[in-house]
C-alpha cells in the first residue's frame, strides 16, 4: 500500500512537467461584441473564460490533470464561439452561433457543469438565462436581410 501511494505521488509531481501551452490574445474592440452592460455582466461571470481571448486562469488551473481540461474546454469554446472576434465571422455564421447559443442556454447545457460546480457565480438564473436568450434574438433579428 505505501509502496502503490509512492508511485502514485511520482506520477502526480511527473505529470506537472506537462504544461499546457495557454494564450491569452490581445483584444482587438473594434472585432469583440459588445452587449449591453446587463448582458455583459452576465456573460462576464458565465461565458467569457472559455469564449473570449481573455481568460482568468484561477491557481488550481495549474495542477495536472485538471489544467489538461481546463485548457481543452477554453481552447474548443475559443473555437467554436469567441465574442472577441465577433466583426470578422462571417454573418451566415453568426446566424448559426447565435442558434446555438440560444439552444445550449435554454436547455442549460452552457455553462458547463464541471464549469458550475468551480464558478458559483455562473450559475444562471431563470431571469438571467432569458436575458441572454433575448439579447442572442435581438442579435439575430438585426442580422436578418
């Protein structure tokens, strides 16, 4: 038993050598959505680490295995929907991200659970969720041709 917790506590330090390479990019204002300040408060607690070029990496961010996921979770909600490039997605695009949005909002799977459970602050609202939903079809509207 000592012997297996030893190897295990190896493994633990060995794996930290293991850094992900995390970015933060500059912020261009004149590409970056720009909501309201309601909207914008709300996003702020719940949306922006994982889907903007400016993320908050809390310390435990950095301790392995935890900071594999963390990295991967920004690294794909940069990907798939970042409000800081908002001006240079094409406006098919946005119309499908903006669907998106809607839907992973109304049915709770954004934010994340695991993203929930370290961010109290993120939970939503009924109110706030359709704050979101409100402004995400007021943003679609104003892309109709």
């Amino acid at each position: 038993m000592k012997l297996a917790l030893q190897i295990l506590l190896g493994v633990f330090i060995l794996i930290q050598i293991i850094r992900p390479d995390r970015e933060n990019f500059p912020i261009d204002e004149k590409k970056a959505l720009h909501p309201p300040k309601q909207v914008e408060e709300i996003m702020q607690r719940a949306c922006n680490d994982c889907h903007t070029n400016h993320t908050n990496f809390p310390w435990y961010s950095n301790i392995a295995p935890l900071s594999w996921t963390i990295d991967y979770h920004v690294d794909v909600g940069r990907e798939r929907f970042n409000i800081s490039n908002w001006s240079d997605i094409p406006k098919k695009e946005k119309k499908r991200l903006i669907n998106r949005a809607i839907q992973t909002v109304r049915n709770n799977v954004m934010p994340l659970p695991s993203y929930k459970w370290l961010h109290k602050d993120a939970r939503l609202t009924q109110k706030e969720k359709q704050i979101l939903i409100n402004y995400f079809e007021s943003l679609q509207d104003s892309l109709e041709d």
